[in-house]
C-alpha cells in the first residue's frame, strides 16, 4: 500500500535506488589473476640489499624520480641491488594519458626544474655504475617537448662521469624532427631509445591519441640519420591484444628504420583501471622472438616475461659491443649478432 505523507502526496513504498546500493567499501572486489610461475622474483638481502638501500638513499637525497618507482617495475630490487637505476627527468608526471602506464597525466606541469641537470649529476656521481639510463614523461606543454632540458642534463652526466655510458629512453617529441637535431647535436649518448609500445593496430588502445607507431618509427629513423654512430633501440608489449604474427611483423617495420637494438616483454597491468592483461605467452616464445629478430639483422634483443626497456640497459649494451660477453641476464633470452657471421650468438640465459 502508497504511504500518504504531508500534504497528501503518496509515495511508493519501493526502496529508492540509491539506497539499495551497497557502499562501496563492502562490495565485494574483484578477483585478481594469479600470475602465471615465471613470473616469481626474488628480494635482495645483505649485501645486495645495502646496494639497494644506498641506491634508493641517493635518489631522495638528490630529489629525483626514478621510472622504476613511478612504473612500478618488478625488476626494481633486483636493478638497484646491482647499484643500476633508470632516471625520470622533467618531472613526475606527463603531459599524456596511455592506458597501460603507472605514470600520473597531468595537463598543465609544473616549470622544468633549472637544478635537476646538476642534482642528476650527484647522484650519479654519488653511485658506482657503468651505465646509465636517462628517461623522460613527454611535455607537449613545451615548444620543444623538453629536447634543450634533455640535453643538459645528458651533457651534465657526462661531464662528471664521462666514462659511464649513457642512454636515453626519449619521448617521441610530437614528432619534431628539428627539436630531435637538437638534442642529438654532439651528444655523448652511445644509445638513443624510443618505445613504439605496441603493434600499429593497438595504437588507439593502448597509447595516448598524440602517439602513434608511424610517428614513433619516423623519430628513430631520423635519429638513425642524424647520429649513425649512436645505436638506436625501441620496446615491444606484449598482453595487449596482438598476436604472434603482429609481433613479427612489427619487428619487420623496426628493423626497416634501421633500429639496432630491441626488447619484448610482458605487459602487466598497474592497476585495475589500467588496460587489461590480455594473454601471457609461455617463455618459449620469447626464444622465437629473440632468434626471428637476430635473423631480421638486429644487433642485439632481451626478450622475456620480466624483461623491460630499461632493465640491465648496460648488460645488453655492452653485449651488442662485444659479442663475447658471458654476463647474463636471469629471466631473459638474449642474443647479439657476431660481427663475423650472420649466425646468432648464442647467449641464452635459462629461464627461472
């Protein structure tokens, strides 16, 4: 029966609708995949966690962001428990908003920090490494997407430590190829990076509207031409909705940009708002990846479930420079091409 309140009004006795909802702190959550095995890591301890604690120390001593914190990589102890950590300049968060990034989007940043060549400096300066990575969030808020701020503070490095090799993981610079010119104009990088992220299909799904594969291919391609003695180098994901045969075909399309160096890996997704996880290939595949790229004429390619474009970054480097390198890279197939043969070497390390 209605109910007659004040006025004479009736209203129904039916539940309104907000009040059926459950809050949101009882609902319940939804169930989070297990992770396939190989993806089990392991934390440091003695004295590789007092390498781990020392690098961590240097990096909020000198105020700087490290992209292992803000992607939230699952290779970060084992990185800083060997005294490696891969840099984040121009700020904390970017300007874009991919869907399958940890990094916060921001429309408007702050200024670019004026100290931070020289606080990056410190703290390389302040840690024993061979190689460093220089990584970057993209500033379409600036003319030049940041190229003239990513130049001092690779020029910075260098004149402090000028035996440690460099490396930047650059954004695509709104395809600017002037502002590319720029940066690379007597730079002391050895490798210049860029990720093309996912196949071309999956651009609109994964990526942010201002990315695209074509415009990314075209800023290692130039930057091939502009420096060809500076080794170039890009990342695949893998778990986005590709399939084998896409893969491949990207590669193809990296190696026609004359890219030297490539890695693939596992996608895992941040967060729950983050894109979905969409398959994970058992290990082996990696393998097939790894020999197919050496075959297409790559100097070198990490591919495996953990591996990311920025882990043991030195490791493959120094590898590609010397194919009779016998460290190793636990988790990872890797392979460089001989100088005298077009045979791959061989330098697998078995999967965990």
């Amino acid at each position: 029966m209605p109910r007659v309140i004040q006025g004479g009004a009736k209203v129904s006795g039916k539940q309104l609708p907000m009040a059926s909802k459950t809050p949101p702190a009882l609902r319940p959550k939804p169930k989070r995949e297990r992770l396939p095995t190989w993806f089990k890591t392991t934390l440091p301890s003695g004295k590789e966690q007092a390498l781990f604690n020392k690098t961590k120390a240097a990096v909020k001593d000198n105020a700087l962001h490290t992209v292992c914190q803000e992607a939230r990589c699952p290779n970060i102890h084992d990185c800083w428990a060997s005294g490696d950590a891969t840099f984040m300049i121009a700020g904390q968060e970017c300007t874009r908003g991919c869907r399958f990034c940890a990094v916060g989007t921001i429309k408007t940043p702050p200024p670019l920090d004026t100290n931070e060549p020289e606080q990056l400096a410190d703290a390389v300066d302040s840690m024993n490494l061979r190689h460093v990575v220089i990584t970057v969030v993209n500033r379409d808020d600036l003319p030049d997407s940041g190229a003239e701020h990513y130049k001092q503070c690779i020029d910075s490095v260098h004149v402090r430590r000028p035996e440690i090799t460099l490396e930047l993981l650059c954004s695509d610079l709104a395809g600017d190829h002037e502002a590319l010119e720029h940066l690379l104009r007597d730079s002391p990088l050895s490798v210049f990076a860029h990720n093309v992220e996912c196949v071309p299909r999956l651009d609109k799904t994964v990526r942010d509207h201002r990315a695209s594969f074509s415009q990314s291919l075209e800023i290692l391609r130039q930057a091939k031409v502009l420096r060809p003695d500076i080794i170039t180098k890009s990342s695949l994901m893998v778990g986005v909705g590709e399939t084998d045969e896409e893969i491949t075909e990207a590669l193809h399309l990296l190696r026609d940009a004359n890219v030297d160096l490539i890695t693939i890996g596992q996608y895992l997704a941040p967060s729950s708002k983050h894109l979905a996880v969409d398959r994970f290939p058992e290990p082996e595949m990696y393998d097939v990846w790894a020999k197919d790229a050496i075959e297409m004429g790559f100097a070198g390619i990490a591919s495996g479930p953990l591996v990311r474009s920025s882990f043991k970054a030195g490791l493959l480097l120094r590898k590609t420079l010397d194919s009779n390198n016998q460290e190793t890279m636990p988790g990872a197939y890797v392979y460089v091409a001989q100088h005298q043969s077009d045979s791959p070497t061989p330098l697998k390390t078995e999967m965990e």
